[in-house]
C-alpha cells in the first residue's frame, strides 16, 4: 500500500491524468509485491502439492530448505516473469 501512495504522489506530480496515475501507480505497487512475496506463493504451491504426494519435509522452513538446496536462491523466483505481467496490467483496477 505505501507504494501505491508514493508511486501515486510521484505520477501525480509529473503525470496530472488520473487514469496515467492510477494505471502506473497500481502497476508498480503490484509489480514489487509480487517480486517480494513470490518466494512465499512458490513455497505455498509446493506446500499444497506435498498433500497429495508423501515427502519428508512437509514444513515452510523444509521446502524453502530444499528448493534452496537443489536447485539455489533464484529458484524462488521461478514464474516471476508471467505473474508480473498479469499483475502490472490488472492491480491498477483494483485500487
């Protein structure tokens, strides 16, 4: 949220279009949320998949451990690229 406020302020001072503002400030208030939670949304995918197979680590802590482990620190990120994009075009409307 304090993104999309001063992301808000900014386009507002340069940009005096509401729909620019608006449309630029959701854009990238998404954008930056997505980049900081998608490590907790790909954990939360393995999580919901490790209910219908067995594995040892059935824990938050576990799964980052072996994603980590495996494939390295950048794995996390895996399918950024799609959700910013979604997110970028649709967030704006939502404010």
């Amino acid at each position: 949220m304090y993104v999309y406020v001063c992301v808000s302020f900014v386009c507002f001072v340069q940009y005096k279009s509401a729909v620019v503002k608006s449309f630029l400030a959701g854009s990238f208030s998404g954008t930056c949320s997505t980049i900081l939670f998608q490590p907790l949304d790909l954990i939360k995918t393995r999580l919901q998949l490790l209910q219908k197979t067995q594995h040892s680590s059935r824990t938050i802590v576990g799964i980052a451990y072996v994603i980590l482990r495996e494939q390295k620190v950048f794995a996390l990120w895996t399918g950024l690229v799609p959700v910013c994009l979604h997110v970028s075009g649709s967030s704006h409307t939502d404010m």
